[in-house]
C-alpha cells in the first residue's frame, strides 16, 4: 500500500472521530453515564477506555518518531500479526466482545465530562504525530504493545489498530444511543 494514501485515510479517520466526538460535549451527563446493564459500559467508560490506551501509546509514538533517523518509505507493509491485530479489532455485523485488561476497564470509575476534552485532546496529538510520520518509516520504527513489552508492531500497523480500537467503541457507543434513546420510549 502506498504509504501517503496510508497516512491520509487514517488523518481523515482522526478527522471523522473527533467530529463524532465532539457532538457528545452537547449530551446531558445522566444520558452520558447511562449503562445497558449493570456489567456494560456507558459512554463516558467507552471514552475513557480508549483515553488509557493513548497514554500508552502517544507517547512512546511521539518518541520514537522524533528520536528516529529513517525516512519515509513509498511502500507501507503490513507485518503478519499488526496486519491481523489492525483487523480483527474493527467492528463487524456480529462484534465479539474482547475482554479488556483490567487497568484499561474503567466500568464504575468516577468520570465526567473532562473524559471526552480529554479524548479530543488525544486525538489532535494523534493527528499530529500521523503527520510528523510522513517523514520518517513507518515499516522499520517498532512500538512495544500493551499486551506485552517483548511484543512491537511497526508504526504503520499500531496506527490502524489505535485508530481502528477507536473505530470500535465509536460503533459501542453508537450502539449506547441507540438503547438509551429505547429505553426512554
């Protein structure tokens, strides 16, 4: 895949997620703290979810993109297990639960409304370093994973699984509205 066409998707991606989020700051607190079941998140918990993951992984991203002395590849190429982890997390017509680790499971932490500035926040820094990684390789820098430090994706593939892990617990919290709004009928 070439890599520019790469780094666009994923910047109009961030773009659309930050959208979606944005009109979130607008929703009553009682609807964002609503849950389905006393064992399923609320919107708040979905945001803060993915909040954690990018205190994992911003920051080691953002170092290793300005410590690097690569450059930028024509080619992007996805390694076997990024390829299949960028994948197997996006939303499909049945999506199977994951189960979480537990410091990335904020069910009944106390959250408000700074969890979704929070979010936005991360995802400009997202978009950010998306754009900073045109200049460097995205097939040859590695970043550890959260599941374990012996195990590193190439930035090119930790970008779409972040970025597809947001996609994820968007169609979650779309889902959320959807038996909110049933609930109130």
């Amino acid at each position: 895949m070439n890599t520019e066409t790469l780094i666009q998707s994923l910047i109009d991606d961030v773009r659309l997620i930050i959208n979606k989020v944005e009109k979130l700051k607008f929703y009553e607190l009682d609807s964002l703290k609503w849950r389905e079941s006393e064992n399923s998140w609320n919107i708040l918990e979905c945001l803060e979810h993915l909040n954690l993951y990018g205190q994992f992984y911003l920051p080691q991203i953002e170092m290793e993109i300005k410590n690097s002395n690569t450059t930028s590849d024509i080619q992007f190429k996805s390694g076997l297990l990024g390829g299949y982890f960028a994948k197997s997390i996006l939303p499909k017509n049945k999506t199977k639960k994951i189960k979480t680790f537990k410091n990335k499971n904020p069910i009944n932490a106390s959250l408000n409304i700074d969890v979704i500035d929070n979010f936005i926040d991360q995802q400009i820094r997202l978009l950010d370093l998306l754009i900073k990684s045109r200049h460097v390789s995205l097939n040859k820098i590695k970043i550890r994973t959260s599941i374990s430090s012996f195990l590193s994706l190439n930035l090119g593939d930790t970008f779409q699984f972040l970025i597809n892990h947001i996609i994820r617990h968007l169609d979650q919290i779309n889902r959320i509205e959807v038996a909110f709004k049933l609930s109130r009928h």
